[in-house]
C-alpha cells in the first residue's frame, strides 16, 4: 500500500442573492459542516462517509435550503433531493421527490450502496427509505418560518423566477454539498437541496443528476455545484469542471472557467466547489455570494463574499 494521503473535506453551503442578515448563520453553518465532516476523515473514516456527515450537518439547520429548511414549491411543500458518488469506483446514489425524511442525503448514501438503482424518485424512493429504516417526519416539521416568508414573498412578487435558486425572496437560502478525499486517495461527492422557490410540483433540478450537480473521479477530482438549477443541467456543470481538469486545467482555473462560461452563456449564475486528486481545491461563484469552506493542515479556510477568505485554526 502507498503512502497515506492528507485529508481534505470541502463543503458549500449555496450560492445565490445571499441576503446580509443571512450571512453569519450560513457562515457558521458551513464550519460547522465541515468540521463534521473532517472528524470523519480524522478517524481514518471513508470520503463518503464523511461527505454525508457534513451535508447532515447542513440538513439539519435551516440556514440551508436542503432537509429542514428548504423551500417550498408551488403548493407549500418541501420536496428534497439529493445525490453522492464515489469516486473509486464511480458508484451513484441519488433520490427526488423526498417530502417525509429529514435527511435525503442519507437515503441517496443507501441507494449507492443497496440498491441497483442510481436514482429513485417520489413514491418510490419513501417505500426505499421506508424499507431500509429511515424515520419517517412530518412534512411540517421541515418547513421553516423563512421558507414561508420566502413563497409568500415570490407569489406576491408575481411569481417570477430570479436568477439563482433562491428566487427573488430576500430571505432565501442555498444548497448544500460536500466534496472530501479520505486517507486512501478517495474521493466523494455530496449535494442536497430543496431546489428552488416557488417550483411547480413535481420539478427536479440539477442537484440529483450525475454530472450537473455532483460528480467524483479518483482519478481527477470531485465537484458540488450550486445555483440555478435548469442552467447548471444544460451544461452538466460539474462533469464539465472535470473534464477540463482532466484535460490538464488546475481544479481553480476549472471551477471558474466552467461556472463563467455557463453565465456567459445562459445568463444565470452558479457556484462550484472543487478538489483535484492532488488535493488543490477550487471555489468560485458567479452569484452574489456563497458559503463555503475547507479545512486542510490544521487551518479551517472559509468565506462568503466575492474574493474573500477567512481562516481561522482548526483544532480537534
Ligand atoms: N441548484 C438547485 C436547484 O436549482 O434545484
């Protein structure tokens, strides 16, 4: 066996028309996650493991549109949607459509590893959950009292799409990924959200599909995007950031290169965030803002603005 690789564990917390009194519940939502997810990969665990734990960390708090706290579609409801990949050997677990369960980036975990499928929607994927033990919650107890504000809000506005995910609410929230290398070399990929405000029933985005929202290849990296969902598909944005690094493009200049040329090109905006296979991480976002964060060496690095990075010590 070769050498031990360092860990690394990256997580976003969503890009989008970030309102300023949502910035430091995001800010701290996103270092939370991903000291979850590092412990994971301190204890010598899997990158999928570890990605799970950090999107669970986002799920459960609502100032991310994924698990409690997502939007709400057209009808009030929270219809979630998830997807995890490995990179070892490219395995997929993907569920949509989830309204009953507080953590869909789970069942997508359980669909990579049981199930022959890579992606089960709807009635379908709540008999899956159902059959391999996940509790059932009730739809009301993932909908937030920003959630709300956010669809009255978009229905008073006359129920136009805005340009990013969150809608054209002031209030809205992002969603959330995940991207880690483990010790053994491999990479995993995670994103969950609740898809955009205001949605007819019964839309997917980006988010559950292979290579739009998430894509992982131990031999070149792994991507979790963000942003607006029907422009992030067309483009298959994260399989476009790793063919470009495939092609010999460092994992900064790809994220950029892809997320600007899905802007230019389709007039909405979108966030990625990036590892090589080396562990060279990028981030970038053509969106006002997005959370993200990364820890590597002891430092936890994060931020939200456009150009901006904090860092801080990671301690144990
Ligand atoms: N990117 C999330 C969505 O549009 O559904």
């Amino acid at each position: 066996m070769g050498l031990a690789m360092k860990p690394i564990l990256i997580v976003h917390g969503g890009a989008g028309d970030i309102a300023q009194s949502r910035v430091q519940g995001k800010l701290d939502g996103v270092r939370l996650a991903v000291r979850e997810g590092y412990r994971v990969l301190q204890h010598n665990g899997s990158a999928l493991d570890a990605v799970e734990a950090a999107v669970v960390s986002m799920e459960k708090d609502e100032n991310f549109n994924a698990g409690y706290g997502s939007v709400l579609n057209l009808a009030g409801e929270v219809e979630m949607e998830a997807s995890i990949m490995s990179g070892e050997n490219l395995d997929v677990g993907a569920v949509t459509l989830i309204k009953d369960f507080l953590h869909p980036i789970s069942i997508a975990h359980k669909v990579l590893t049981d199930s022959p499928h890579s992606l089960i929607g709807g009635q379908g994927a709540k008999q899956f959950a159902l059959d391999k033990g996940f509790p059932m919650v009730p739809q009301e107890s993932l909908i937030s009292e920003n959630a709300q504000a956010a669809l009255k809000e978009f229905l008073e506005k006359g129920g136009e799409f805005g340009k990013t995910e969150v809608g054209i609410a002031e209030d809205g929230v992002g969603t959330v990924g995940a991207v880690a290398i483990d010790i053994n070399g491999h990479i995993a990929v995670a994103t969950s959200t609740g898809g955009m405000t205001g949605k007819v029933v019964g839309r997917i985005g980006d988010t559950p599909q292979i290579g739009s929202g998430t894509y992982a290849d131990d031999n070149i990296g792994g991507v979790s995007t963000t942003g607006h969902g029907e422009s992030i598909l067309k483009v298959c944005l994260a399989h476009s950031i790793i063919k470009l690094m495939e092609s010999g493009v460092d994992a900064e200049t790809a994220t950029k290169e892809a997320v600007t040329a899905m802007t230019t090109r389709l007039k909405n905006t979108a966030g990625a965030i990036t590892l090589s296979k080396d562990g060279d991480v990028g981030v970038y976002f053509s969106s006002k803002r997005m959370s993200w964060a990364y820890i590597e060496d002891e430092k936890l690095f994060y931020g939200i603005e456009q150009g901006e990075v904090l860092e801080e010590n990671y301690v144990k």
